[in-house]
C-alpha cells in the first residue's frame, strides 16, 4: 500500500484510518461502511462522514446500479491509495460493466 493518503493533509485522521481498513482487505472485498463501522469504536455516522471525506477528495469513487423500479439500488464502491482520477474511474467503469455483463461480478450482493 502507498502511504499517499496517510501524508494528504486534506484528510482527517479519520477518513486515513477508514481508507487504511478499506485498502488492508482482499481485492475482491466489497465496501460496506456498515461492516467498517462494526470493526471500530467509532460510530456509523463518523464512518458516513470519513466515507464523504474520502469521495470528496478521490480516493473512493462509487457505481450505483439500479435492481429495477421499486427495487432499490445497488453500489459498488472503488477505492486506492492515491485519488481516482475521472480518466481512470471511465476505465473502471468500463471494466466493471464488461464483468457484470458477463456475470464477473456477484449481483446478488446489495448493500
């Protein structure tokens, strides 16, 4: 891992611990600030926030997909130890709609 974003002075100590868990997690793992929230004292709502933080300046960029009407929605969350830039996040999306049309990608996850 990069220690990029440990020396972003942009970032909270907060959002850096949450990107820190986020990123020591296997590849394939999906984010889920609900799960994060449970693994530290820090409530829900501190994790929502360093969430926000963390997509405001980059580092996690998220797909929403919509389950159909009345359905709800699905996300898909991205995250790197440097920020996401918009060339890289089209690439990521791309991917990712190649791997959900090809069913690489487990759509029975909802978060």
């Amino acid at each position: 891992m990069n220690n990029y974003f440990l020396q972003d002075e942009n970032l909270s100590s907060s959002a850096k611990g949450v990107l820190a868990v986020i990123l020591s997690n296997k590849d394939n793992w999906r984010i889920y600030p609900d799960e994060i929230a449970k693994r530290s004292k820090d409530g829900l709502a501190s994790h929502k926030s360093a969430f926000k933080e963390l997509e405001q300046h980059g580092y996690i960029r998220t797909i929403k997909k919509s389950l159909g009407r009345g359905k709800g929605i699905q996300y898909y969350r991205f995250a790197q130890d440097i920020p996401i830039t918009e060339k890289n996040f089209e690439f990521i999306k791309e991917r990712f709609e190649r791997e959900l049309s090809t069913g690489g990608v487990d759509s029975d996850l909802q978060d």
